[in-house]
C-alpha cells in the first residue's frame, strides 16, 4: 500500500490535482511567496496563516517571528494561536522549524501523530558558537568584576588582587559534537586551549579527542571549562548536577549555550555561591524568562544572557533557505534533512 509520504510527494508534494497548502506566519508570507512558488516550480499552492478561518495545511514553516518573545515555559498569545493553527491543521504531514533543537511540547505532540519534524540545525551555529567563547573570555578575563567596578565608578584594577589565568594550556570539554560544538572547539583551540568532546562515541584518534557521555565524570577533574552545547534528551536532561560541579578542576567555569535542563539549576547556583564554582556564562534557564527572584541575577560571577546566542540579522535567511531546500526534498521524494526520528 502506498504510504502517506508517498502520495503527498508524488507529483511535486501532493497527488494532482489537490492542492498544496502551506501554514506560514503572516509576516513570512510575503517575503516566502515567490522563494516557494519558484522550488514548487508551477505546482498548485496555496499559502495559509493562523489568521485564515478553519485552516488546514499539509506543511508548514515555524519561522522566529512565530516564537518571538515567547519560551517554551511561557506561550503569548501570537505564538500560542499559530500552534493552535498547528493542532487543528488534520493534512499536517511535515513541519520546518527555525530552532535547532525541538523540545517545545508542541512539536513531540505533532511527532507523536506522525507529523515529520525538521529543524534548522547549523543556521546559527556560527554565532552560538562565538557567543560561547565570548562567554568564555568575558569570565576569563573578569570583565564581570570590571562591569560592576564601572557601575560603582570605582577603579579596581587586578594588581593585588587575583590576576586572571592565562587561556593558552587550559583545558575545555564540550558537551555536544553538533555544528555549535565543533564550531566551539576550533574557536577555543584558536586561543591555545586543549578541546575534548563529549558525544555519543568516543574516539581518541579524531582532531577533537572524543569521550563518550558514560564517561564523563572521569573527565571532569581535569576540565577548567565545562561548555554545553547539546541537545536536550533523556541522557542530557539534569546531566550537571551537584556531582557534577564538585569534580570540575578548581577554579572552573560553565558555560551553557544548550538547554536550561541540562544542568540542576539548584545545584548550579549553590555551587556558586559556595565559590566551588568560579563562574558561569548562561544563555538559557530551566524556566525562561528566568525568574525576577532568581539568585542567578545578582551573582558577581556569573553572566546571564536572554536565550539571545543564536540570534543575529542574517539568521532567518538561512533558515529559510533550509526550509526551502527541505521543501525542494519534499518535491521529489528524498529524505529530509535534519529530521528529527
């Protein structure tokens, strides 16, 4: 019997002469609408938005405007209509979306239906990445020390005081051996510092030494950078907890580009505020907007940043063009790219 996939993708994506309809954002529509009409290539098309009565769609792309100020923990009202839109659509085959990771409850629900779900893994690895490594030589270099000196209009230079370490020999482990980490390591490497990874596999032979994620503790005690730049899963979800944090090597920092969950929140600030812990750059929370009375706000050692690395001005066009890629695959009946299984 022929599947689903197959009779949506004969024929340039639907079996003639039915016709294709599209789930965009109001705002993306008009700036998507001659991409789209020339990969479709004259095939009928429609593009539909959560603003059109009784919508239906057979695919549809998430774009940022979508999201917006929006989190996974806190859905305003625009975003929470386009995923009712998402919900309600009953021809839902394939959803693109902007983000590289998934884990927003709407898209597991879309998943769980057989919704196909690709992502936009790599758009924006280039500046999550150097977000990451400034993070690194922000803290390195204690430019948050320095930041609150200057708000006190207090000159504090480090003479007498605790001098900041030389970067070139320290040691970083990357959690995470995706376009970001990789990106990651070659920046730190750049800078003098020794890079492993953590993945799914080790190998000891690569440019990068890998570790595999069972054998992380061993690692710990001799990482002065502990970098987050995985997926949220099962074996990543609470992955830097209270253990975690107390065989880091003296002195260490985190930093974390990857999800919230990844680390126990409680044991993070704990850490340091106990000083076990020297610093940390964090651009994601375990609830975002991170809550008004969260310590993490007023700690001396710690930089906080509003799930903002990934963005920049060119990052919707790149996202679009792996939408319209993707939809190029859809067209003639190959595999997706950056599917989620």
């Amino acid at each position: 019997m022929e599947s689903d996939r197959a009779r949506l993708g004969r024929d340039g994506g639907v079996s003639s002469p039915q016709l294709l309809r599209i789930l965009v954002s109001a705002a993306a529509a008009p700036q998507l609408a001659p991409q789209i009409g020339a990969v479709l290539a004259g095939r009928a098309h429609l593009l539909v938005t959560d603003e059109d009565a009784a919508t239906d769609a057979d695919l549809a792309f998430v774009s940022r405007d979508i999201t917006g100020r929006s989190t996974k923990h806190e859905i305003l009202p625009a975003t929470q209509r386009f995923y009712d839109a998402l919900r309600s659509a009953a021809s839902l085959r394939w959803v693109h979306i902007h983000s590289a990771g998934a884990d927003r409850a709407i898209f597991g629900e879309l998943r769980a239906r057989g919704v196909e779900v690709t992502t936009s893994s790599g758009a924006n690895a280039d500046v999550v990445a150097q977000t990451a490594v400034a993070g690194v030589l922000a803290l390195a270099r204690h430019f948050p020390q320095y930041m609150a000196a200057q708000r006190e209009r207090r000159w504090a230079p480090p003479t007498g005081g605790v001098l900041p370490r030389d970067l070139r020999g320290q040691r970083a482990l990357i959690v995470g051996w995706g376009p970001v980490g990789q990106e990651i390591a070659r920046l730190l490497q750049a800078l003098g510092l020794h890079c492993t990874a953590v993945r799914r596999q080790a190998d000891a032979t690569a440019a990068v030494p890998a570790i595999a994620y069972e054998d992380l503790a061993q690692a710990l005690p001799r990482t002065d950078w502990l970098v987050l730049a995985c997926p949220l899963s099962a074996r990543t979800r609470g992955l830097v907890d209270a253990a975690a944090l107390a065989a880091l090597a003296p002195g260490a920092r985190l930093v974390n580009v990857a999800r919230g969950e990844v680390v126990v929140e409680a044991d993070l600030v704990a850490a340091l505020q106990e000083g076990s812990l020297a610093g940390a750059f964090l651009d994601v929370f375990a609830h975002e907007p991170l809550p008004a009375a969260s310590p993490l706000w007023m700690l001396d050692n710690v930089i906080v940043t509003p799930h903002a690395a990934g963005h920049s001005d060119a990052n919707a066009q790149r996202v679009a063009a792996m939408f319209l890629d993707n939809l190029a695959r859809w067209r003639d009946c190959v595999p997706l790219a950056n599917r989620i299984p």
